[in-house]
C-alpha cells in the first residue's frame, strides 16, 4: 500500500474529534522550522523578509506546513520515514490522526517565523510524536484540508522519530527534516524509491540521480545497471524505472531474503544544492536516501 493512503487519511482526519480531544493540554512544544525553510528554499534577511525558492526541476514549491503532535496509540515503535504503511497501519494512522487533530497548526509560507508552537497531548494520550507535512497547496484553515483542491497536496513529510510524553517535553525546540513522500499516487519531483513490495514497479521521478543501491542495509553492485543512473528529464526517469525494475529481478534471484532495499540520490538540479553539485559534481551534493522494508 503505498503512502498516499495515508497521506489522504492525514488531509482527511481533521472533520472530527474525538476522547483526546476533550482534555486541552496547558502543556506547548516548539519546532525551529528555520531548517524547514532553509530546505524548502525560504530563507530571510536582515529586515525579516522571506523570499521564496520557486518549483525547481528537481522540487516541488511548498506553500505550506502542516506540524503537530500525533498522538501514538496503536504501535509500541515510533513512525519513521521507512515505515511500511500495511493496511494495517493505514488504518491505525488514520485513528491516531483523527484523535490528534487538535494538536495541529497549518503555516503558510512564506512567513517571518523561525519557529510554531502547539499544544501537545495530555497525559492520558500516553506516547506521542512531532510530525511534518509540506503542501504544494495553501488551505486557508485546518478546516479546508479535506476540500477537493488540497487533496493531492501532500509532497514531503518528516518526524522526530522518537516517543514523546506530556512529562517529557522539553525547553529546547525540536528539529525536523522532510523527506520526499515518494510512495505517493503523484509523487513529488525527484524520487528514486522501489515499491514498497517486492512484486510493485519502481518509482522514479525526473530529476533525480541514482548514485548506489542496498539490499538488506549493505552495499549492492548492480548487475545491469551502470550508477550513478541520471534521470534528468521524464523519459529518462521512465527509462530508469524499467532498468530499476530489471535489477530487482536479479536481486530477488540472487537473495534467499529481501528484507530491505535503499537507493540513495542526489539532486543536481536543486537550485539550492552548492554550485558544484549544480555543475555536475555529485560527491558535493546532499544525499537522500529512500528505503523501503519488507
């Protein structure tokens, strides 16, 4: 199943409340969205300003986040950018989503804020997370996410990936990263990811580089690829889905067990990437790595 279900569950969950959401939390968290900002192509100046980084060919704009706390009834591990979304955790994630609506907040971008607040979860939501979602749309409300225009808006997402409770909420702001959600119906510009099954077809999007592959967390040397496999435009990243597609032919013949595959890429065409990773030097670019587990 791939990640959009839950992303769909996540723009759809906010119509209700429920028990948890009864009990206000005096109790507020903090998220230093600079990082945020600074990857998603925001950045300020002296006088405050924000300026904006406009949709480049290897990203998609964000026009807003959507953060918040997430109250985690369902599992005993925290959520992490490679966790396999079952049916099964679709449908607790969307419980979980629904119950937690309370301790969102939406910011559209560009804003002057280098850091959001929110109330967090009482002490009878028990373990809870920080998530992040960007939207390439800008609701105006936490209302309008379920509205026709926004549903497809999901492109990134991150977590802290680790538990929280009302009694341990620290003075010092958490850090997010976000991640291209890749496993999405449309995914976002520049993805590299294999399905999150082992019979699923690859997902590549223009423009990506395709610099090393892992099977089960260790070093894989392909047998008919050639890496890095640059997929700059459309055809290419077609072209680099049908060649990603062969090779997981080969891996499933030559493992008795696939637990885990990873590719990581680069982005060359980021127009926030440094200068020589621009110019084609890849070992100066930043690395993404997309793993899926089985």
């Amino acid at each position: 199943m791939r990640f959009s279900i839950v992303l769909g569950l996540l723009l759809l969950s906010f119509s209700g409340c429920k028990e948890l959401n009864n009990h206000p939390a005096p109790e507020m968290v903090k998220v230093d969205i600079r990082g945020l900002k600074a990857q998603l192509g925001y950045s300020s100046t002296a006088n405050s300003a924000i300026s904006g980084q406009p949709a480049s060919p290897a990203n998609d704009e964000v026009k807003s986040l959507l953060i918040g706390a997430l109250a985690v009834t369902t599992r005993s591990t925290p959520y992490t950018k490679d966790t396999a979304i079952t049916p099964e955790v679709s449908k607790n994630l969307e419980t979980e989503l629904t119950n937690s609506v309370n301790f969102f907040t939406l910011v559209a971008l560009p804003t002057t804020k280098d850091y959001i607040e929110f109330k967090v979860p009482p002490p009878a939501a028990g373990k809870w997370q920080v998530i992040a979602v960007g939207l390439k749309t800008q609701p105006e409300k936490l209302g309008n996410l379920s509205d026709p225009e926004h549903e497809d808006s999901a492109a990134y997402y991150g977590f802290v990936e680790s538990f929280l409770t009302f009694n341990e909420v620290g003075k010092t702001p958490y850090d997010l990263s976000l991640y291209r959600a890749c496993l999405i119906s449309k995914p976002p510009k520049g993805c590299a990811t294999f399905d999150d099954s082992l019979t699923g077809t690859p997902i590549v999007t223009a423009a990506v580089e395709i610099q090393t592959i892992l099977v089960n967390d260790k070093a894989y040397s392909p047998i008919t690829l050639t890496l890095p496999l640059i997929a700059q435009t459309d055809a290419e990243a077609s072209a680099a889905i049908t060649g990603l597609n062969t090779e997981l032919t080969g891996i499933k013949a030559a493992y008795s067990s696939v637990t885990s595959l990873t590719i990581q890429t680069t982005h060359s065409k980021n127009a926030g990437e440094a200068a020589a990773c621009q110019a084609g030097t890849y070992s100066a670019c930043q690395v993404q790595s997309y793993r899926v587990s089985f």
